[in-house]
C-alpha cells in the first residue's frame, strides 16, 4: 500500500470536514467499571458545540483498574482517575463505536445511529486472547479493528469488522513481552496506546519505559493481503521514557507521542516504520502529559496533563510551544480529550467534561465554553476516553 504524503492528506482531511455540521452529533467516554462497564454519550449541540443530556448505555462487559507502583517498593496502590493508563479506550469511525473491557478480556462493537446517536446499540464482544485490553484502533481502509492487550497476557489481537456479523478474530494473538500482571502495575511498563497510521499501512503500539529506561514503540506492518502483520518493528528512541499517546501529525512520517517524565516528542518515522525523535518538547511544570489531540486546520497540537489543569499548545511545525488553553478548575487536571469542528472536549480529574472553543486560537484566544458537571451519574473514577461521532 502506498503511503500517503503529507501534502495530499490536509486535502483528504478537508473534503471529510464539509459535512460535518449536517447531522447531529454526539460524544463518548467509558465507565471502565469493575461492577460493569458502560459507554456514556453526550449530545453536542449544533448550535454552539456544547454538551448536554448524558446517557449511559452498557458495554456488555466489565472493567478493572490498573495499580500504582508503591513509591516505597511496598505493594501496589490503589490510581486515581487514570485508570487504564492509555489513550484509545473509545474510538468512533463512521457509525462504529469500539470499546475495551479491561475485566471480561472483550472488546465491543456499538452500531451509531444518525438519528439517535446518544443510544449507540451494542452488535457484539469479541475476546481479546488476552488479559487488560486498555486500547483500540479501527481501520476503515481495511475494515479492520486490532485491541492492545496489557496484562499478564500482553499484545495484540485483530478482528474483521461488519455491520452484520460484527467483529470477528482474525488469527491469533501478537504477544508482547511485557512482565506485567492482571491488572497491571504501572504506569511505567504499561501499555499506551494503538493507532493505524493515516495509510492504514501500519498499526503502533507505544509502551511505557520507566523515567531512566526507555520505552517500545511497536509496528506491525499492513500486509498487501490486507492483514496485519504478526512481524512487529521495534523503536526504542532513548529520549523516549514513558512513552504515552501517539497522534500522527496528518501524515505517515510524522507524530507526536507524549511522556509524563517530560511532555512530549515530535517523531519521524521511515518507510520500516522506524521512529526517530525530531524534537523534544520539555514543558515546564508538567507532572502527567498523556494525552494529545492534533488540530489540522490550525497545526496545533493540545497536549493533556492528568496533574494540571491548563492544556499545553504546540506548534506541529516546529515544536515550539504556543501557550495554553485555560482550564477554570485549576488543580483538576485534563485527560482523554477531543476535537470537533474547532470545540475541544475534555474529560477532567473531577467528574466533568470540559468544552473549549480553539478557533480562537489562531488570532484571538482560546476559551472554555462549558463546565459539564457529571456528579449525578455516580463515581467518577473509572472514567477514560474519549470520541466523537460527526
Ligand atoms: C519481571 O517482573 C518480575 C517481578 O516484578 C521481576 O522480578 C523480573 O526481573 C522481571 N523480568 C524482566 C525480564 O523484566
Ligand atoms: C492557566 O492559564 C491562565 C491563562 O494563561 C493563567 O492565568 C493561569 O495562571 C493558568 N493556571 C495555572 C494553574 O497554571
């Protein structure tokens, strides 16, 4: 498969946009909830990108929270709001909505609705042969949908994926030598995050180093036969540490990945889908920036941080950062986020979701619309991921 150029894509990517204030719309995050899981969906307005009248809707499965290293090397401790440690737990493409089941080892297939897309309906759940999927990614290309397994049975597993006979095991697992166990201990030595490339020529798994050894990037290959390969590259760059989300930058050679020992990396990769770091971006005061979302139209990256509340702006040029988007709840810290139609959507420590308007970004300044408190659908502290359907 021919990969894409980055002169071409910003094209394809602007050609997709013209239709997306047509329908309406609607925005996902998962209660990964040991006692079950469900998806939770949010009407966005037409009218101003804000947000309004959740519903939660069940997943089919259960989830399960990772633990924290012990700072002392006693046993491990009870995380907070992260407890996945990834990005991609929610992914949404065209009327499909993927999520994982860190406890059942599933992962589930929602059919959206257009006209009644706050009540995605659940087609199927497939195992994941193996233990704590915290990630997924979907190819539409390909109609392929792969999950990264991060337990005791680490790596990854591939699905086809139909409106009628939902998802369905494409051979076996990819394993991944992680020594972790079920549920993993972290976040360093975790897994991240799992996206195709824009080609869909290849499928990334980042994990997690420790703040003095570096972590994996792996690549599996897109096969002519359309398969995924079982043969991953792997990248260890040494400046790369805890090595989080990855955003491809709008084409094949170009990402950002994010690393809470620091903030975050602009990376090349080649045609062997080798990674290489082009440009370390160190941000002052950060204590967690694992999250990233890519602006096309204004070449921005948003980078997210679980310990601050402001989110950090990056030129994707030149990796320079450009200032912040500033957060009313000082002190919450910003996780799973996303982007629509210049509004971002922002899950925070505390049980809301944040919406700011980014157009202002390019002249004026960014500003936050909207404080959703989300107090009334219970515990907050299961909450990850987040996407949109358009
Ligand atoms: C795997 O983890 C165990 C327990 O944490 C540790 O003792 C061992 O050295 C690790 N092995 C490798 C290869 O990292
Ligand atoms: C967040 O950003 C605003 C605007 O730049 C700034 O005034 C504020 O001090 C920042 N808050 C924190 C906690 O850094």
């Amino acid at each position: 498969m021919l990969a894409l150029t980055c002169l071409l894509l910003p094209q394809l990517t602007a050609a997709i946009a013209l239709g997306s204030w047509a329908g309406n719309r609607a925005a996902y995050f998962l209660d990964n909830n040991p006692a079950g899981s469900s998806i939770i969906a949010l009407k966005i307005s037409s009218k101003d990108g804000t947000l309004s009248d959740p519903m939660r809707v069940s997943t089919g499965g259960k989830g399960l929270y990772a633990q924290g290293v012990s700072a002392d090397g006693g046993p491990p401790v009870a995380v907070g709001a992260d407890t996945l440690f990834s990005q991609d737990s929610v992914v949404v493409s065209a009327n499909y909505l993927f999520t994982v089941n860190s406890g059942s080892n599933t992962v589930s297939l929602f059919w959206i609705n257009e006209n009644d897309p706050t009540n995605p309906k659940l087609i199927n759940t497939a195992s994941t042969l193996g233990e704590f999927p915290a990630a997924v990614a979907y190819s539409a290309d390909i109609e392929t949908a792969c999950v990264l397994n991060g337990g005791k049975v680490a790596g990854v597993a591939c699905y086809s994926v139909s409106k009628s006979h939902g998802l369905k095991a494409l051979g076996g697992l990819r394993p991944i030598a992680l020594n972790q166990t079920t549920p993993p201990v972290g976040p360093p030595g975790t897994v991240s995050d799992l996206v195709f490339n824009p080609s869909s020529s290849a499928l990334i798994a980042t994990i997690k180093g420790s703040p003095t050894s570096p972590g994996s990037i792996y690549a599996y290959p897109v096969l002519p036969s359309c398969d995924v390969s079982t043969k991953p590259t792997l990248s260890q760059p040494s400046s790369l540490l805890i090595d989080f989300s990855l955003t491809f930058l709008g084409c094949d050679s170009r990402a950002v990945i994010t690393d809470p020992a620091y903030g975050a990396s602009i990376v090349d990769i080649n045609n062997e889908f080798e990674f290489t770091v082009s440009k370390k971006v160190v941000i002052a005061g950060q204590a967690a920036t694992c999250w990233s979302v890519y602006a096309p139209k204004s070449n921005t990256i948003y980078v997210f941080d679980g310990g601050v509340s402001n989110i950090t702006t990056i030129d994707a040029t030149t990796g320079s950062i450009k200032g912040v988007v500033p957060q009313s709840d000082a002190g919450m810290g910003s996780l799973d986020a996303a982007l629509d139609n210049g509004y971002l959507y922002v899950l925070k420590g505390a049980p809301q979701v944040s919406v700011a308007d980014t157009i202002g970004s390019k002249g004026g300044k960014a500003k936050e619309v909207q404080t959703l408190d989300l107090a009334s659908l219970g515990s907050r502290q299961g909450w990850t991921g987040m996407a949109i359907y358009r």
